[in-house]
C-alpha cells in the first residue's frame, strides 16, 4: 500500500543505527510531520539507509510531501505497524531562504507602518 502525506516537519528523532542478523549495517531516522488539514494529524514515520542521507537536506519546519508505505507485523502475538517514507519532496530551503530574502513577497516592507487606517488611497 503506498500513500502521499503533505504537511510541516515538526521534529527530526536522532538517528539509529545496528547490525543484521546477516551482518549489514543498517541506519534508521524517525521524523514527525503535521498535515495541514482541517483537524491537523501528527504522523510519525522513518526512513531508513540511503534516505536518511535526503531527510538530512531538510530541517523542522520545511513543508515536505512524503511517499510511504504502512506495514504492520507480527511478534510474540503483538502487532507493530511502521510507517516507512520511501520518497521525500519538496522544498529544502523555503523555510530559511524566506526569512533571509529581504525581496520574498512575505517580507516586504510596509509604507505606512503596517497601520492601513492611516491609509488614504482610494483603493
């Protein structure tokens, strides 16, 4: 099953890493999102190997879109279920170049000191 979820990266877990049982080295990420839907959802998922190389170019609070699987299995008669992100889009930079670009369209100067009551244009 593979899904798309768009939302704000929240928080970025440090991440983990260990051997196989067949002796590959492996390397797991956690990070949480939150969608911007009406009632917004926090949803935690992980990357793992070559992934968290490109969940690194982004930071908390980039907007990103994540492709990801759902998989759920069993162990000892309890069930665990991992949200795995297979593809991760969007933006790196917006977050800090907004902030930094005195020309982006958020950040423009206001001319009458942000008070539109003192406005007389007719328009």
């Amino acid at each position: 099953m593979a899904l798309d979820i768009e939302g704000k990266i929240i928080q970025i877990m440090p991440s983990t890493s260990g051997m196989s049982k067949a002796g590959k080295e492996w390397t797991k990420q956690e990070f949480v999102i939150e969608t911007k839907d009406q009632y917004p959802r926090k949803v935690m998922m992980s990357v793992m190997g070559d992934k968290v190389n490109e969940l690194k170019r982004f930071a908390v609070g980039n907007e990103i879109k994540a492709s990801l699987n759902i998989e759920s299995r069993e162990y000892n008669g309890r069930w665990y279920t991992d949200v795995r992100a297979w593809k991760l889009e969007g933006n790196a930079s917006a977050a800090s170049d907004q902030q930094e670009d005195p020309f982006h369209p958020d950040n423009e100067p206001s001319f009458n000191g942000g008070d539109s009551s003192t406005d007389d244009l007719p328009f």
